[in-house]
C-alpha cells in the first residue's frame, strides 16, 4: 500500500469501528474536563474518572477549588499519582483562571499552556474537546500506533503530532485523535497484544514492528 492508501485504510477502518465517539474523561463543561485531563497523567482514565465525582462534588469551578487546601485537593486525587504536583497545579490553574481570565478557561493554546501543570497534550485535548479547535493531542496509544503503521519514524510525541497532522485532514482531527485511542486499548495495546485482532497494523504495519512480533511469538 501507498501511504496514502495507509491513510486512507486507518480513516475508514475506524469510522467503521467507532461511528460514534465517546469522550474517554467523564465532564460537564471546559474546567472540569482541564482538570480531568490533568489528572490522567500517568494515570488511568477509570481511575480519573472515580476520582472526580468526588473531587467535584466538593469544588467543580474555579471559585469553589481555591476555597479548599493544597493539601486537601491532594488527598482526594492520591489515587490518580503524583497528587503533590497535580494539586498544586489544580489550585493555581484555578486561581489563574479567576484572576486573569474572570473565571472562564481561556480559548487558546498560548493561555492553557502558560498554566501551571498544564503542557501540550492538556492544551490540545482542552482545545480540540471543549471548545471544537482542531488539535490533534498525542498521548501514548497514538504514538504507539503512529510508529506500528508506519506513519511516522517519530522518536517523541512531538514529532509524532507533526506527522499526523501533516497525513490527515484537519476536519477529522478531533474524531480521529479519540479513535485512535480507543482503537489502542481495544486491538493494539502496548502489553497483551494480539495481532490477528489489530486489523489496522496486521494490513499496514512496520515491517520491523511485524517481524518482531512474529519472531516473539513463535518462541
């Protein structure tokens, strides 16, 4: 196959597979889906998605978070990880958010990411999921994957994102980043990997990718 015809194949592929999308972190609105994502860092969407309610049940805007302690946004989000650093940037995202923007989480990449523990990936899943910005966020399944199908030779994250965004459209960006994600978890995880189920890389999958995985398994 060409890569085009690569493309072409992944685009189709998974808009059979997911003609609808669900959103993998449970929110309400632009500051609770920040939070939420911030707190998906090394961490499960499951587990995230068992934390916030408790989290928002005490503080589910801005006003209500910098009315609780460091500590004590810390201690509800233990279970996610890395609660010192992620509860000091939930508190002074929060407050940035009052002071500088009147409470609302701004619309743009330059703003987001100017905010405590909030990088890239936050900032393009904020983006593209709240307020309909095309992004194409690269999180660890899309790396994986854009590697396995050959569609990129990215060491980082970074060179990963310059590729997609360069081989899909941008109309699709949005879906496809979600797809992608879901199709990771479901056929082409990085541990339990069954080839005869991932369709996608069994039919265009890095040569290397594929010897390898053949090589391992017929041991």
């Amino acid at each position: 196959m060409t890569k085009k015809e690569s493309v072409t194949f992944v685009i189709n592929t998974l808009k059979e597979l997911y003609p609808t999308i669900p959103i993998p972190l449970d929110h309400k609105d632009p500051y609770t889906l920040l939070v939420a994502v911030l707190l998906s860092a090394q961490c499960t969407d499951v587990r995230v998605n068992q934390i916030t309610p408790i989290l928002f049940e005490k503080a589910d805007n801005p006003y209500d978070m910098v009315k609780l302690s460091v500590e004590e946004i810390k201690e509800i989000i233990r279970p996610c990880g890395l609660s010192p650093m992620k509860s000091k940037g939930i508190f002074g995202l929060s407050q940035m958010i009052i002071e500088q923007h009147n409470g609302l989480v701004p619309q743009s990449f330059e703003a987001l990411e100017a905010m405590p523990a909030v990088g890239h990936k936050t900032a393009s899943v904020v983006m593209s999921q709240a307020f309909g910005v095309p992004a194409f966020p690269v999180d660890t399944h899309i790396h994986r994957l854009m590697y396995r199908w050959n569609l990129t030779n990215g060491k980082n994250v970074v060179q990963t994102e310059k590729d997609a965004k360069r081989i899909f459209p941008e109309e699709i960006w949005n879906d496809l980043h979600l797809q992608i994600i879901w199709y990771g978890r479901e056929y082409s995880p990085a541990r339990g990997w069954n080839l005869d189920k991932d369709i996608i890389t069994k039919t265009i999958g890095r040569q290397s990718v594929l010897k390898d995985y053949y090589k391992k398994n017929a041991q």
